[in-house]
C-alpha cells in the first residue's frame, strides 16, 4: 500500500488532510518497472495517474522517425494529470531509465480529489499549466527546426540541377578554349586572306545571336540537326552527329556550309574539316557559358528567395508584399509540387503592401501550403486567391467607424483534397491535435498560423471544408497596426 510519506513528499498531497491520504493510498496499486521498460507509449490513452516514488524515467516524442528526448522525471514526482483531464491521447513515450517503482491511481479517484479539495485542484493546475508550455515550448522549437529542416531540403534539392549545370559546363570549357585556341594557331600559320576569315567571323556571330536568344523552336531545331548530319556524312566528317546539333543550334544551314567549305573540300590536311570542328565548338562553348549563366541565375534566385522569406537584413516589421512572400514560399516547395500539383494564382494586383511581420507570415503561408500538399497526396490544385475587401459591419474587429481603414486583404488557399473530417473540424486548431500518424505531426502547426494571424496581426482566420475543397481564410487589416 502507498505510504503517506511518498505522498507528503509531493506538493500538491500536502494539501490534502490525511484522511485523504489514507483514502488514496487504499485505491492506490503499486508496481516495478525494469530499466528500459516502456510504461506508456506515444499515442496511447490513459485514464491514471502514476506516482514515481523510486528510480528516473525518460520522455520522448517522435519526429520524422526519430525519438526526441524531451524531458525527464525523477522521484518523487508525478504525471498523467494533463491526460486524465483531457482524454486526449499521450504526447510522449514515456520509458524508464533506471529501475522506477510506482503507484498508480485511477483517473476517476484523482478527479474526485480534485473536485473537493480547492487547494490541491489549484496546485495541480498549476504544475498542468508550467508542463504544457515547457512541452508547447519544446515542441514549438522542434517544429521550427522541422520546418527549416524542410525548406532547407527543398533548397538543396532546387539547388543540386543548376548547381551542377554550372560545374559541368565549367569544367567542360578549358579543353574547349584549348582547342579552339590550337585551331586559330594553326589557321593562322595558311595565311588565309582577311575576307574569308571575316566570312567564318560573321557566321559565328551570327550564330552566337541564334544561341543567346533562343531564335529556334525545338522543331524546326530537330529538323536542321537531321539535314545537317546528312550533309556533314556526306562531305565525310568522323563522327559527324557530334558536330550536327551545335551547328543546328547555331542557326546554321547547308547553304552556308557549302560557300564556306567550297575552297578545302580538295585540302589533304585537318584544314579540310577543321572550319566545322571550329564552328561547331565555337557555339558549344557559348551554350555552355548560355547554360551556365542560367543556373548561376537560378541559384541566385533561390537564394534571393530564401532571403526574402526569412527577411534577413530587415526590422521586426516592414512593408510585406503578400504575393512576394506566397511565392517565395512556393519556390521553396517547388521540389514538392512538381510531382503533379498544379498551383493555380489568383492574385489581385492591386493589393497594396501592409505593414506586419514579414517571416512570421511566410510561416503562415509555410504551414497552410505544407499541409495542403500533404492533403493533396503529391496530385491535384493548389488555388491561392488573394482580393481587397471591406470589413462587415459586425466584424468582431470592431465597427469600420473606429478603424483608420475599413479594407483587409483577404487570402484564400484551397487544396482539391480529401477534406478536412466534420468530426474534427472544431479541433483542428487546439494545440497538440493532429491528423497525421505519431511522429509526422506535432499538432501545432495551425495553432502556430492561428496565433500569427490573430494575435500578432489582428486579423481572422477561418475555413471550410468538404471532400474535394478545403478552404482556409485569412483575413489581414490593410491600415498600419
């Protein structure tokens, strides 16, 4: 039986008069639980409180796979006050370190000491309070490193084609410019007359323009390469479709050909091929620095993006343009969205800036769309509407009278999902409830949205929901706060 001095050793018991005691300590069950051992897993339910007299215990949560230590409890202690009065399942594994000996107490005899004894409901209360944002606090800032965790491997993915683009063009070109720097030498040594050197001059640059500007659709591109392969084998060139597609590129047509290779098709030596070696890897050279001009372009707009997300270099509060920070947040989730979601925007563009916290947003805009994808099951529409309106009269932001303006922007994004269940729709912002299975979802996501829009910002949030369009709305007040 438990032993009134185990209880006296805790806060809360010290509270209670020792008839109350005694009264617990007759319902009380006591058992051992081994180093290692499992006494609650995440996601359980449990209806009992357990009293630690002897021995450490761990708690963990899952992440992405993961047990996160969390916390820890050492005798004398207690727990499983939140979930007696919740019923919400546990949000931690709870595992002994050493060898723990415990007392278990039902849910309904705690319960009824709560109700009849003020004082002690009120220290419970408290320890309830002090644990739940020590957990919320924790977990807020594991979901931060999540997500960062996220945006940073969706960048690293958008990063990884371009960024590699760029090295192997780069690497690509020495031994080009080597090449092309050995055929001008020997060019050079046959004294060739100054008009057919500008000739080859003019067609090159010629075909430099073609490159740089993108002059050919792909088709009419195919056809040039197959015309000019059968013209390059039957002047006899090696390896004639290596040269094909770069002088395709280049605009290049047979005519040319034939006038500037005229005078060397007789020629014995490498000057008989050597025009269209050096053509055809003059415009392979420009398509490399064209390409890697590109993707160095590509990462610096991915890294304008992440800057702009995360509005570096910038105060607490600025001027936010919500369709910079939407699409931001898109380029970020690219990687994501390629597999078969179509975004569909539907931006005013009128809207003007509003003054708000630029990164706290682009959480919003993180968790709405991070969730929306996961709805969607990598195939579907992604719909992000954004409009200018006007407050109702009955807002309960207070009648447009008082405001310095009465106008919000009113964004909406809307997944083609399986829907939001009606079971739960009023749950889905308390905190730590989440639809996803243990260990993908911390339940605070839109608790984090919901609190960012109303608290920090003044605005509303709302949603709607049903198989095939789920719908969240958020309202935000265009005057200065």
């Amino acid at each position: 039986m438990l032993c009134l001095e185990d209880l006296v050793n805790l806060d809360p018991f010290q509270q209670l008069s020792k008839e109350r005691l005694e009264w617990i300590c007759d319902r009380a069950q006591i058992f051992e639980l081994l180093a290692g051992e499992v006494l609650v897993h995440e996601g359980d339910l449990v209806d009992s409180l357990f009293i630690l007299v002897k021995g450490k215990i761990n708690l963990t949560r899952r992440s992405e796979g993961i047990e996160i230590p969390i916390g820890q409890h050492q005798a004398p202690s207690f727990f499983g006050e939140i979930f007696i009065l919740t019923d919400d399942p546990v949000h931690v594994t709870v595992r002994a370190f050493t060898d723990c000996n415990f007392y278990q107490v039902k849910g309904e005899d705690f319960r009824k000491l709560l109700h009849e004894c003020r004082n002690f409901e009120r220290m419970v209360f408290r320890i309830v309070e002090r644990r739940i944002r020590g957990i919320e606090s924790f977990i807020r800032g594991r979901e931060k490193m999540a997500a960062l965790g996220t945006l940073a491997a969706g960048l690293a993915h958008e990063l990884n084609n371009p960024a590699a683009a760029l090295v192997r063009s780069l690497g690509e070109m020495p031994s080009a410019l080597l090449e092309l720097q050995r055929m001008n030498l020997v060019y050079g040594q046959r004294n060739v007359e100054e008009a057919h050197t500008q000739q080859w001059l003019k067609v090159r640059d010629q075909g430099y323009d073609v490159i740089l500007n993108n002059r050919l659709d792909p088709v009419t591109l195919s056809d040039r390469e197959t015309i000019l392969l059968e013209w390059l084998e039957d002047y006899g060139v090696n390896q004639a479709w290596k040269l094909a597609e770069p002088l395709a590129e280049g605009g290049i047509d047979t005519e040319t050909l034939e006038k500037l290779m005229e005078r060397w098709r007789n020629d014995n030596t490498e000057l008989r091929e050597m025009g269209l070696q050096w053509l055809s890897l003059s415009f392979e050279v420009m398509s490399m620095i064209k390409h890697g001009l590109r993707s160095a372009q590509r990462v610096s707009e991915l890294v304008q993006a992440m800057k702009s997300y995360s509005y570096l270099d910038q105060g607490i509060q600025q001027e936010v343009n919500i369709h910079q920070g939407l699409e931001d947040t898109l380029r970020l989730f690219a990687h994501k969205l390629k597999s078969g979601i179509q975004v569909q925007r539907n931006y005013d563009q009128h809207l003007p800036k509003i003054f708000a916290y630029g990164s706290e947003l682009n959480q919003v805009w993180t968790n709405l769309i991070d969730n929306a994808i996961d709805a969607m099951d990598g195939k579907g529409l992604l719909e992000i509407t954004t409009q200018q309106r006007d407050w109702p009269r009955d807002s309960a932001l207070g009648e447009p009278s008082r405001r310095e303006d009465n106008c919000f922007a009113q964004i909406d994004i809307i997944d083609s999902g399986s829907g939001i269940p009606p079971e739960i729709q009023t749950r889905i912002f308390e905190q730590f409830f989440t639809t996803k299975l243990v260990g993908h979802g911390s339940g605070l996501g839109l608790d984090t949205v919901r609190r960012i829009v109303e608290n920090r910002h003044h605005g509303t949030l709302s949603f709607e929901s049903q198989p095939g369009r789920t719908c969240f709305t958020i309202c935000l007040p265009l005057s200065n706060q």
